[in-house]
C-alpha cells in the first residue's frame, strides 16, 4: 500500500510540469495569434474606411469619430466611376486585355523554361541559370531607356504591345516553376522516355497537369502585377484610350482633385478584380507555394 502511495506521489511532479508546459505554449500561441489578428485589422482598416467613404456624402468624409457606416448610402459616387464622363470601362477593359495576355504568356513560358532547366540536361545549364536569376538585381526603372528605344524601332510604342510583350517574360516565374519541377521526381520523365514520349509530349502531358497548383499561383501573382503596374503603362502609354486602370485613377484624381468619394468609389473599382481573383485562387496560392518550398 506504501509503495503505491509513493508511486503516486513521485508521479505527480512530472504530470504537472506537462501540465505547466501545455499551457504556456498554449498562452504562447494566444499571444501570437492575437498581434497576427491586430496586424490583420490594422492592415483592413484603410481597405474599410475606403468603402465606407465611397458611399458616404461629402460632408461626413472628414467627420469625427470616424463613422464606419454611413447614415444613408449614396450610390452616385460609383454610377459616376461606370456611366459618367470619367467612365472606368475602358480603363477595365484595357487593364483585363493587358494583364490576361501577359499572364498567360508569361504563366506558359515560365514553365517552359523551368522545364529546360530542371529535366533537359545541357551544358552548362546551371550556370545559364545562375545568370539569369542574377537579372532580378537590375532595377527595371534603368530598362526604360533601352525599352523606349526599342519599341519606337519596333513601332510597338503607344500600345497595349508595350505592356504585354516584356509582360510575358518573368524571372520570378522561372525561378518559381524550377522550384516546383524539382521535387517532381526524375523517375517520372525517365519512364516516358523509355516508352518513346519527347520533351514536348513530356511537357504538355505530364509536367503541366502536375503543376497546376504553381501555375494558379503563378498566374494570380502575376495578373496582380500586370493590373497594378502603373510605371510601364506611365512610360509607354500616351493616348488616353489606352489607359489601364491604374492610369485612370490617376487620371480621375487630376479631373477631379476635391471629390474624395468619387476618388475612393474609383479606388474601390479598381481593387474588385484582384479580391475576386484572390478569393478564388487562394486555395491554389497556398497549396502552390507550399509545393514550391519544398525543395531549394
């Protein structure tokens, strides 16, 4: 009967230091989630004051304390952005025409060329590779000389060909496909070509379907640069009805440079694609980039 006393007793310092252990991880954990969470909010406030203000009149704009939701919403700040004289139609239709071509070009050459530089075996390759990579350290703003240069030979300046040929070549791409293609094993291409399959038919028939995930990241994160760049369509854009909606913005803010609703309900205009477009490929940016840390 002593012996089971003691026993009890001896165990009891080791149950509770697990119990001691839990809980501070557990106090841990609450701590960080809850700087995540005011990181979160402080991060959606200007996203929410933006909207709210789109609808509010311009009287209470700049009203104290801040009123999240305006009293009565007024519709005529965003029927101005999509009927009016500063219509972003256009502008939409512009920015959607630059940033599919430049992301499907883009989205379909990265994993060709990360292709090439995973699976095909050539002579120096990884340092072809190293270089290329190396460009990400040349600051785009000195290209714009030699770009302007160029695409007035080509006869290309002042058109939506500007934005989406140079659009269609990205390093991140390349280096974003390679890091996926590198943890699909070799086994997989040394199979096919036992039974006869090519580099295209490899590539097209068992490399793409594979790498849907990276390529819906891919595609997400660069359709968000094509519609937000605004200093290549600045440099290479002079006719207005080429604008992409970035320029429009700019544009709509010189016309009109006291409407703050009218500013905040082209804001909000201009951001609806790319929170579309985010909660759709989510799924897919998670899944892609954990595919791609896989391996370095």
């Amino acid at each position: 009967m002593q012996s089971n006393v003691d026993y009890a007793a001896s165990s009891r310092p080791p149950q509770a230091a697990a119990i001691r252990k839990e809980t501070i991880r557990r106090l841990r954990k609450g701590a960080v989630t809850a700087v995540m969470l005011l990181f979160a909010v402080a991060m959606v406030l200007p996203f929410a004051w933006m909207i709210s203000t789109s609808f509010k009149t311009p009287g209470e704009v700049f009203a104290y304390p801040i009123q999240w939701i305006p009293a009565h919403f007024v519709w005529e700040h965003h029927l101005k952005i999509w009927t009016g004289t500063a219509s972003f139609v256009p502008y939409y239709l512009n920015s959607l025409k630059v940033s599919l071509l430049s992301t499907a070009g883009a989205t379909f050459l990265s994993a060709l060329a990360a292709y090439g530089f995973t699976k095909v075996e050539f002579k120096g390759r990884d340092t072809l590779f190293l270089i290329y990579i190396a460009m990400m350290m040349i600051p785009p703003q000195v290209l714009f000389v030699p770009k302007f240069i160029m695409f007035k030979w080509m006869g290309i300046f002042n058109t939506h060909w500007a934005l989406i040929l140079p659009g269609m070549i990205t390093i991140f791409g390349v280096f974003m496909m390679r890091q996926f293609f590198i943890t699909i094993p070799k086994e997989i291409s040394e199979s096919a070509f036992i039974d006869g399959a090519g580099h295209a038919r490899i590539f097209t028939q068992m490399m793409l379907p594979l790498a849907k995930p990276a390529l819906a990241t891919l595609a997400v994160i660069d359709f968000s640069w094509h519609w937000n760049d605004f200093e290549n369509a600045l440099v290479f854009l002079i006719s207005r009805e080429l604008y992409t909606v970035p320029l429009g913005l700019q544009n709509f803010i010189m016309e009109f440079n006291v409407d703050y609703n009218g500013m905040m309900a082209a804001a909000s205009a201009g951001i609806l694609p790319m929170l579309a477009l985010f909660l759709i490929g989510q799924r897919f940016i998670i899944q892609g980039l954990s595919g791609t840390a896989v391996k370095g």
